[in-house]
C-alpha cells in the first residue's frame, strides 16, 4: 500500500484470516482459545440499536425493520458460500440473555409482575437453554465402522515378475476399507454407476436411507432434515425431537414475555392491541425501551413461529426439510399453502404413525449398527 502497488484480490482475506487467529482469550483450563470475531457483532449492534430505537417512534420502526433485512443479508450471504459462522447462534444466545436481563432489571422492578410470574419467565428460559445445549450435541452422525477400518484383506492374484508357484498364488495386503475404495477410484471405476448412489465420496461412508450429506458441517447425518444456523448444528435424526422442544420451549416463553411487558408498560390497554397502539410510551424511556423490546421479540417470535408450523407440517407428512426442497426442484410432489404442506407419499403412513416415529426414531438410532 506504501509502495502504491496493486494488491492482490487474497490480500485483504489473508490480512482478515491472520487477524482472527492471533485474537485468543485466556481459557479456564489452562492456555488460550481462538476467538472468532462472528460472535461480536451482535453483542455490539444488538444493545446499541434497541436503545437508540427507544428514543422515538420513528427511529424505532426504523431499527426494527432494517435489524431483519440486514439478518436476512448476511444468512443469504454466508448461506451462498456455505461456510460456517457464530454470528446466528450469538445473536440467539444474546437476544435471549438480553431480553432476560431487561425484563429483570426494567420490567420487574415496576411492580406489575410478580414472583410467579418471574419464576415462569426464568423456568422457561432455562428449558429452553437446556434443549438447546441437548440439540447442540449429537444430530446422529453417520459413524464409520471402525472393524470395517482396520481389517486385513486377502487378494488372490500372481504377483508380477514372482514365480505363479510362490505362497500358494496368494498375496496377503493390509489395507484399510478407506484406502481399498480409494485405490479402485484411482482405476477410473465410477461407484455411482455401479449403483452405489448413495456413497459419500467425502465421508467415505454408504449413507442410510434418508441420510444425508451437510456441505457446512462436512459430515452425513441420518434423517438429515436441515442446517440451522441459529443454532449453528445439523437438525438430524438423533436431535430432532429436543429441536421441536426448543422452539416450543422458546415461544411459549417468548409469548409470556411479550404478554407480561406489554401489561406494564401500556395498563390501560389490552394486551393485543397494546402493540400496536400504545400512546404515551414514548414519554418515559424505561417505558419506550421495553416496549421496543417487547416489538424485537415479536419479530424473532413471528419468524420461529413460522419455522414451528413448517416443522409440524413435515412431521405430520414424514418428510424433511431436504426431502421437500429437493421434491420441489425437481417437480416431483404437488405443493399446498404456499409451498408449506409438501407431502412426496414416500414414507408417509398417516398422521398417527408418522409422529409415533418421528418421537421414537432415536431410539432407533441408539438400535443400529455403524456403516461400512
């Protein structure tokens, strides 16, 4: 730059790369830990454009509707490079811990909530975290049988330039199952022709039935219905139910919440239309920041609610996420509601069935063996 020189299109993504990796903070058991830089963020942006929203009516419709056109941006931006990112589950756990803390600190110390209903509040988000940490740790990995691994395999063939007569015409080789498959990959032999669709060349794994691959974890999973970034983990077969106990979880808090704010700051009014029409909020700044608050939780509830439903629906066909963009792309299923009901008459085997299944796959699960 000094030397007024053009620099290379790489330059400005090594100087960022390097950056994050010298960013370490002490860690409790002993050394220092990479910090990445995604999770910042929303611990900056998040306070400071409530509070400025709280200033008047106008900043705060403002705030409230660019907040989620720039979310959108930035989950379009990093979903096309298909790269992991902190910034969704950050800007979760944050929401979540900063809408606790100002109901504790602004709301509570009003008057009009009482010790019930701040225990309800304060049990709901604990469930809602203890789902969270249980969904975050397995979503049913498709595991590599380790025996499978670690065999030795005998070929029968003449070994070149050795006499046919030498060790009975037979070779011993130990070679591992990965590097077999490899070696017959490095021969020009096409798998999927052969009629394993469903081998991972990335894995090396032969993916169960409705298994699928996730290009941003770089790992199959079984029954793989999505990727979410907001809790930066696949949504599979072994973490499905905790998933739907989250939300659950999270909007029946939420909607609490929002009922118990909406109650303080505007009295006179009914909760319903205390949203939308609450005059004199603005005269007091406690007041105006709760109740945008109180609009913030309503977004993020609104678009959850949203994924609840479509979540409800799938279940309620047995299909997943994956299974249904990918029957809509090929025009393969009829659609209803919009795109919402999908229903590809695969594995759908009536309303009853398909939630005893879905609340009792992962015991399935625990039941199957590795794959080869």
């Amino acid at each position: 730059f000094l030397k007024r020189e053009p620099q290379k299109p790489e330059s400005l993504s090594h100087v960022a790369a390097v950056v994050s990796d010298r960013i370490r903070v002490p860690w409790f058991w002993g050394g220092a830990r990479k910090l990445d830089l995604s999770i910042i963020p929303p611990l900056v942006l998040l306070p400071a454009l409530l509070h400025l929203a709280a200033f008047h009516f106008l900043l705060g419709v403002l705030v409230l509707t660019a907040l989620p056109g720039l979310v959108l941006w930035y989950y379009f931006f990093t979903h096309r490079k298909k790269g992991r990112t902190l910034f969704f589950l950050s800007l979760a756990l944050f929401s979540l811990g900063y809408m606790y803390y100002l109901f504790v600190s602004e709301v509570f110390p009003r008057g009009d909530v009482g010790q019930g209903e701040l225990a309800a509040v304060s049990v709901g988000v604990s469930l809602t975290l203890l789902t969270l940490i249980y969904t975050k740790r397995d979503p049913g990995i498709v595991r590599l049988d380790q025996q499978a691994v670690h065999s030795t395999v005998t070929y029968y063939r003449t070994p070149p330039d050795k006499d046919s007569s030498f060790n009975g015409g037979t070779q011993e080789v130990s070679m591992t199952a990965v590097q077999r498959i490899g070696s017959l990959e490095q021969e020009g032999l096409e798998l999927k022709d052969s009629g394993r669709r469903n081998w991972c060349s990335v894995c090396r794994v032969v993916r169960p039935p409705r298994a699928g691959h996730c290009r941003i974890c770089g790992v199959c999973v079984h029954r793989l219905d999505h990727h979410c970034v907001w809790i930066n983990n696949c949504v599979g077969q072994a973490n499905h139910v905790s998933f739907l106990l989250t939300l659950v979880f999270f909007l029946l808090t939420s909607l609490y919440g929002i009922g118990l704010v909406l109650r303080s700051v505007c009295p006179q009014q009914n909760v319903l239309t205390a949203l939308f029409y609450c005059p004199g909020v603005y005269t007091q700044y406690s007041s105006a920041l709760c109740f945008t608050c109180a609009w913030y939780c309503s977004i993020v509830t609104g678009g959850l609610l949203h994924l609840l439903l479509v979540q409800i629906i799938n279940i309620s066909y047995n299909v997943t996420e994956r299974e249904a963009r990918g029957a809509l792309r090929e025009k393969t299923t009829r659609s209803a509601c919009w795109g919402l009901v999908v229903d590809t008459g695969v594995y759908s085997r009536g309303l009853w069935s398909n939630w005893s299944e879905f609340m009792s796959m992962r015991d399935k699960l625990r039941l199957s063996s590795p794959t080869d």
